[in-house]
C-alpha cells in the first residue's frame, strides 16, 4: 500500500517538473533574445554648415519646379542649385572690405564721397554717387577678367596674336537691388572665334559702407566655383536668380 502511494506521488510530480523545466527554458530563451543588441540605424547629419556666408541671408524663393537652394556644404561661399538630389550648379558670394579695394574708394572720392563707415551710403543723398563708383569697379573688373582669361576685345581681334582668341562681350551695367542695397548687376560671354560659347558669366555688385558684395555665377566649363556644369540649366536659373539676389537678407 505504501509503495502504490510513492507511485501515485511520483506520477503527479512528474508534470510538475516537465512544466517546471519547460517554463525555466522558455524563460532563459526570453532572456536572451531580450538581451540581444539590436543593432542601430546609422544617421546621417543634416545640419547646414555654419560657416556657410549664405546662412541666415535667404528668403523663400520661387524657383523651377522640383529645385532647391541651400548653403553648400564644405564650401564657405557657394549656394548650391540642385534637383533630384544632384547639384546642378553653385553660385559664388565674395565679401571684399572696402580696405583691401583701392580702386573703389578712389572712384568714390572722384564721385565726392569720403570714405565713412558712418555714412548711410543708401540713402538718397549718394545712391546715385555710389552707383557710379560701383559701375567704375565693375569696369575694372572686366578688365581683370579679360587679361586673366587672356580675352580680347571685338576691336582687338585683327591684333590678336591667335585665331583661337576667344571674344570678350559684355553686357550693359544696369541697377539692381540686392536686398536692401542698391546695387549694379552686370556680365559678359566669352565666345570662340571658330563658333561656340566659351563662357558665359553673371555678376551682382553692391556696397554697404563696409565691404563690396560680389555674387556671381555663370557657366564655364573650366571653373569649378559659380558655375553651372550646362548651360541649359544656367539659361533656366537665370531668371530666377534676379530674385534670389534681390530677397537677400542684406546689410547683414
């Protein structure tokens, strides 16, 4: 009888241990795929570079369909034009401090103009005045350009030492706003004698009483800095820039 009621015990134990062990195997297995790292998608930065000159200067823009403006990254001048997540082309923006620009604050005295950071060369009394120094500038620049890229002139061409000379024209200086400034926009193409376009540049030029504002683009196969790779997509931001240029948050 007593061995009939060991038997008995032992048969009821024996569920309890299989549940037992059961639920002890189910737990440790939890408590490893709990403890598993879980690995970790990587991100990727989006902040804008901050010394970026472009940052806190751009307003809400319409632009072609589908493009986007924004502070190139690694480039401390250039606004990069993109679409489908490829950069189509930059445009480049020079601060000059009207110290390191003797030609500008001569044609500024011959306009009647002392040199002042205290003077609000916006106002109406010298727009006109500083308007013509800015054109003085622009015309020195040209200048600059033509000798560095080694252009000539429609009335040097017979005098040139090549046939292969490329023809430096340029387009007439007009006003332009740049922000709040009164500024002068200005170009010129650089065209081959045997055919075809060699260069083709747009320039944005105003004065704050501190330093010379210099916002060019253009197309132009060898520069890699205010540039656009196609002329068709520099033909198509053109007028567009007009804008981008004028709704600048300028003086800083």
């Amino acid at each position: 009888m007593l061995r009939l009621y060991h038997v008995l015990i032992g048969f009821i134990l024996i569920p309890i241990g299989i549940t037992t062990a059961a639920s002890y195997f189910s737990a440790k297995k939890d408590t490893q795929a709990s403890s598993a790292k879980i690995p970790t998608p990587a991100v990727t930065s989006q902040k804008p570079n901050q010394d970026n000159i472009w940052n806190n200067l751009l307003e809400n823009n319409s632009l072609p369909e589908g493009w986007k403006i924004n502070p190139c990254e690694n480039k401390k001048s250039l606004l990069c034009i993109s679409a489908n997540e490829k950069i189509l082309g930059t445009v480049e923006m020079k601060i000059l401090p009207v110290k390191t620009q003797p030609n500008f604050q001569k044609a500024l005295l011959n306009t009647g103009i002392p040199i002042d950071q205290n003077i609000n060369y916006q106002s109406p009394k010298y727009i006109s005045q500083v308007t013509t120094a800015l054109n003085s500038w622009v015309q020195n620049y040209y200048g600059v350009i033509a000798k560095k890229r080694k252009y000539v002139y429609n009335d040097e061409l017979k005098t040139a030492k090549t046939a292969d000379g490329i023809l430096f024209s340029t387009y007439p200086l007009q006003k332009a706003q740049v922000g709040k400034l009164q500024g002068v926009t200005f170009g010129f193409t650089g065209i081959k004698q045997k055919g075809g376009l060699r260069e083709q540049y747009r320039g944005y030029v105003a004065f704050d009483g501190k330093a010379i504002y210099l916002i060019s683009t253009g197309f132009d196969a060898a520069s890699s800095n205010g540039n656009f790779e196609k002329l068709e997509n520099f033909s198509i931001f053109q007028p567009y820039l007009n804008s981008v240029v004028a709704n600048l948050k300028l003086p800083n």
